[in-house]
C-alpha cells in the first residue's frame, strides 16, 4: 500500500494523513547499517560457514607453514582437520534443515552452498584420513 492509498480511507492505514513518517518499513533511528540478523537459519547458516573457515585456514595455513616454522604440532594437522571438519559437517546439514523447516526463500541457494561446502569437506576428510594411514 502506497502513501496514496492511504487517503483513500481504504486498508489498515485508512483515516491517516497520508503523509509518510520516513521510516519506509525500517525501524525508526536505524543508520542504514547493516544489523545482527535475529533469524536461526541465517545465524546457523553465518556459524557453519564461519566453522568452515575456521578449519580451512587451518588446514592450510596454520598447520602446514605456521607450527612448523616454530618447531610445535608435527603430525597433528590430520587429527584436528578430521574433528574440525566432522564438526562444519554437521553444523552444514543443521543449517540446511533449518532453512529447509523454517521455508526460508533462500533455502534452495543456501542448500546449494551447503552442500558444495559439504562435498570440499569431504574431500578434505578423506585426503586427512589418507595421511594417517
């Protein structure tokens, strides 16, 4: 409904001025920056992505080229990747089934993207077990 429609004294807003109060829909005082979502899917979907990460910097960087060079964690890279990673797995499905209950609009794209995220994990689980044996 428009500003117009308003005056027309048809729908919720009948009998008002017509005259917009700026706020378009957004809270009232908000700068425009973004804010914290208050969305479970959206919030579970930001921790899986973060706990991906998380495991692939160090898979990749911190294992590999940081402990090394000062001598600590020889060998443990596997271990850790293979926890870290059982644990985004997990957090990827929960996420998927919570788009998936709450009907999220985004919930195809998000499935899509967790899953891909879930197909490198996998990869990288089985190249972790690989090392170990």
């Amino acid at each position: 409904m428009t500003d117009l429609d308003a005056t027309s004294g048809t729908g919720p807003a009948a009998g008002t001025s017509g005259v917009s109060t700026g706020t378009s829909g957004a809270a009232a005082g908000t700068s425009g920056a973004a804010e914290p979502t208050t969305d479970p899917a959206a919030r579970l979907f930001s921790r899986s992505i973060v706990i991906s990460g998380t495991r692939c910097l160090l898979a990749y960087i911190v294992f590999p080229w940081v402990l090394p060079l000062l001598g600590v964690a020889r060998g443990v890279g596997p271990f850790i990747g293979i926890v870290i990673g059982l644990v985004a797995i997990g957090f990827n499905i929960a996420s998927i089934r919570r788009f998936w209950v709450s009907g999220h609009r985004w919930r195809y794209v998000i499935t899509a993207l967790n899953v891909s995220v879930i197909v490198l994990l996998t990869i990288l689980l089985w190249i972790d077990v690989r090392e170990l044996i």
